[in-house]
C-alpha cells in the first residue's frame, strides 16, 4: 500500500513539473520577444526570429512547429491578407518575408514586402487572418 501512495505521489510530482516547464517556456517565449525588439548593433530582429525558427542545420525547431500548430492560418494566408489590404498583386511586390511570432502572447504573422520605392510592413493575427497594424514607408 505503501508503495501505490508512494508511486501515487511521484507521478502527481512528475506532472507538476511538467505543467511548470511549460508556463517557464511560455514566459522565456515572451521574453525573447521583448528582448528582440529591443536588439541593436549589426544583428537584425529578422536574423534573430530565423534563427529562433530554424536551427544551424536548417531544421525547424520545435517551438516553431507548436506554434505553426496553434495558428489559424498559413503564411501564404497572411501575405494574401497584407496584399488585399494593400491593394497590391504578387507581380507588383518584391522581398516577401513572412515570419510567425509572438506579441504579448498572441500569435502574429510578420509580413513585409516591397513595391517600387515603398516598404510595407503588416503585423497579421495568425488566428483569424486579420490585419493587427500596418504601415508602409517611402525608401
């Protein structure tokens, strides 16, 4: 009898350190991300979000396929939604970058692109497919 409450206690603690590694990762996620926006010197925010996606073999890590798991939409669902809104067709944009992150906790999709002498840049909800924010700028 010993031995069940004992077996009983351990696997109760076990799961309990489970759920704790996983609030911990949610909370470094989160970090990282403040940490990034905030990045300077030569490193762009952009190489730090690649890197954070893809590991020095080019192989996704797992963070990054939890949540391409948890978003509502794709990538090219995203950039779809940021050209309409845009008005603006894939032949008249160049230097496409669709890159899935965290802000406060929510799942974005970063687009950004070119047209002629003006960058736009698109913050996506990865859930519904709405446009968070957008703003374009003349090069």
């Amino acid at each position: 009898m010993k031995k069940i409450i004992v077996l009983a206690l351990s696997l109760i603690f076990v799961l309990s350190l489970t759920a704790c590694g996983r609030a911990m990762n949610d909370v470094t996620s989160d970090a990282e991300s403040i940490g990034d926006s905030v990045v300077s010197g030569t490193e762009s925010v952009v190489d730090k979000a690649e890197d954070a996606v893809t590991d020095n073999n080019g192989n996704d890590n797992n963070n990054s396929k939890s949540m391409n798991l948890m978003a509502g939409i794709t990538a090219n669902d995203a950039k779809e939604a940021a050209l309409k809104h845009a008005g603006l067709g894939e032949s008249q944009v160049s230097d496409v970058d669709v890159d899935l992150d965290r802000d406060n906790g929510k799942l974005i999709y970063e687009v950004d692109f070119n047209s002629g002498n003006t960058e736009y840049d698109y913050d996506i909800d990865a859930e519904t497919g709405e446009v968070i924010s957008a703003d374009k700028s003349k090069d």
